[in-house]
C-alpha cells in the first residue's frame, strides 16, 4: 500500500482507512514489538493478511502509561497467552484486555484492525 504512513518508533506502518466517531479501519504492518498495550473502551476485531507473527494476550500490564481516553501503553505483558498468526486468521480483542502483536524475528507482519467503540 504506497500510503502508508510510517510510525515515529520503527516499528510498524499503519494507515487508517475509515475514520469515525465510534469505529475506524487501519491498515497495519508490523516488526518486532515489545510494548503491550490495551483499549479500555474499543473492541479490536482482526485480520491477518501477510507475514509471520504473534500475538501474546491477557494476563495483567505492568508498567504501562495511560496516554488518555482509556489507551494503555507500554510495559510488559505478565503471565499472557501466546498464539501464533498466520494469514487468514481472525480474532477478536475484548475492551481492557493487554496484549503484543509482533513479527517473528526477520518478517513482517501485516492485519487489517476494525476497531469498535464499546
């Protein structure tokens, strides 16, 4: 996609697609990533298109930064589940549960995230 924009941290392109009040589209590729995060007020609903990659998941984030509207950032992810992520797949990311996507080491790894107000 040649609109991508490219991130301040290196570490993932994304372009939102659809922009709303209550839900927006993005498009995303992915590299390594070490910082967990959770939405406290959006359902992530995902696609995997390319790439090799991983998600870890629920468990508790420690250390991260509320950066506003309910968005945490940062951390590590503590006593999380890991699930490897192939194209095709799909899953969804209920409001407030901490989670890592991130690319095998050597890849990238692109989805399509619809994010839904809760």
């Amino acid at each position: 996609m040649d609109a991508m924009i490219k991130s301040t941290d290196g570490k993932q392109h994304s372009k939102v697609v659809v922009d709303h009040e209550d839900y927006f589209i993005e498009y995303v590729t992915r590299v390594i990533n070490t910082n967990a995060e959770a939405h406290n007020h959006w359902y992530d609903y995902i696609h995997v298109l390319e790439g090799e990659g991983s998600i870890t998941y629920g468990g508790t984030q420690d250390g991260g930064k509320d950066t506003g509207m309910g968005e945490i950032r940062g951390g590590k992810l503590v006593g999380g589940k890991f699930q490897i992520l192939k194209p095709g797949d799909r899953l969804v990311i209920p409001p407030g549960m901490p989670h890592i996507f991130t690319a095998t080491p050597g890849h990238t790894f692109t989805y399509l995230i619809f994010k839904h107000r809760a």
